[in-house]
C-alpha cells in the first residue's frame, strides 16, 4: 500500500544539493506508488521555538506561534515517512530544519506523545535522512549520525536509511554523484 511521504528540506538553495537529492528520492517514492508531500522549510515562514511551554491547547494549531507549522503539523500527523532532508550546516541540520523539529515539540504538548508511542509499537513513523556536505569523511558525519539516532530512538521513529552525500559543496556539485541512484532506491523501497 502506497505511503504517506512528508519530505522536510531544511536547505535555503531552491536548486542545491540537497533539492536534488529529494528530487531523487521523490522520484523512486513516486514510481513505487507513494505519496510524497514536500515542505521547502527554509523558504516558508517557521519561526524558531520560544521554549514558553504553552503548547497543546488547540489539537490543530498546538504552537502559540501562528505560523507555516500549522501546514507542518497536518503533514505530519497525516504521514507515515518522515524524511529530515538537510545540508549539513556546522555538523548538524540547518537552523531552519532544526526549528521545525523543535516545534514539534508542541504537537507532544497537544497529546501526541501517548498516541506517538502507541503508534511506535505499532510500528511507527519510518525516518529517512538524506544530507549532502563538503567534507566527505566518517568524522564529519559523526555528530549529525549520532543526533539523528538519538531523534529516531526519541521520537518513536524507524530508520528507513540515509544518504549521505559528501564530497559537494557548490550548487550542481552533486550532478552525477552516485548518492542520487542511492537516494532514488532508497525512495523506491519504502515499506
Ligand atoms: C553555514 C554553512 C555551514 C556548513 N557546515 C558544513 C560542515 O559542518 N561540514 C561540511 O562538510 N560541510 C558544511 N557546509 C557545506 C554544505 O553542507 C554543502 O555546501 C552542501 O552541499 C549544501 O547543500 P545545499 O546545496 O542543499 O544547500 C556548510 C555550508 C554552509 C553554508
């Protein structure tokens, strides 16, 4: 049965590196039947985390802050695959990706941490990273692996893979790059 895909591309390049690598993967989720909704979160309107704790009171709308996560919030609870697209910005997502996460916060504010973890039993939420970089070394992945095992573990979320694409830095860097045939399986084996 086709999946629910929500894809979160946390890089600012409309046409970087990382956009290609959703397009590849977008295009095998696509072939294999699935359903992949897109958020360029750099460019829409997310605002980071105040950290006041008031969160949850409206199940639609948990954020008192009123602003493009209430897109963010639908597609998510709607999704079956979350896939944390991000250049890697000083070892880890972008600021942008990162405040999307932290406002998810709100949705465990709103209840959805009990119904988080009965879906997590229940197999859960499958993740996906894919992140290109300039440095191309285990090293330099290490720290961004690390919080991204720790978020999966944390949010009740199954690791579906990752592509990790080193070695690009420019726009169009990543042309050719065989992470593309890898984030475009990756896609197509979505279960
Ligand atoms: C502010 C900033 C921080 C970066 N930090 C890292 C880093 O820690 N390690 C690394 O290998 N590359 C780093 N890079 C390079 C980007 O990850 C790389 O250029 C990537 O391909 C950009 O993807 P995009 O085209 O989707 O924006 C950084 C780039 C910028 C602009």
């Amino acid at each position: 049965m086709g999946k629910n895909v929500l894809v979160l591309n946390g890089s600012p390049r409309r046409n970087g590196n990382t956009a290609a690598l959703v397009d590849a993967f977008a295009e095998g989720a696509a072939q294999a039947g699935h359903d992949v909704v897109r958020f360029d979160v750099a460019l829409m309107d997310i605002a980071p985390c105040r950290g006041c704790l008031g969160g949850g009171a409206d199940a639609d709308s948990p954020c008192v802050q009123k602003d493009d996560m209430d897109a963010v919030y639908a597609a998510y609870r709607a999704a079956d695959v979350v896939v944390l697209a991000s250049p890697m910005y000083c070892w880890s997502v972008t600021a942008q990706e990162k405040a999307v996460l932290d406002r998810l916060f709100a949705l465990m504010e709103a209840g959805m941490r009990a119904a988080e973890a009965a879906a997590a039993e229940a197999g859960g939420k499958g993740c996906v990273l894919l992140m290109p970089a300039e440095e191309d070394t285990e090293r330099n992945f290490a720290p961004v692996v690390s919080y991204y095992e720790v978020l999966c573990e944390r949010m009740g979320w199954r690791d579906l893979g990752r592509v990790l694409a080193g070695g690009v830095y420019r726009v169009g860097d990543i042309a050719g790059n065989p992470a593309l045939d890898d984030a475009r399986e990756l896609g197509a084996s979505l279960r």
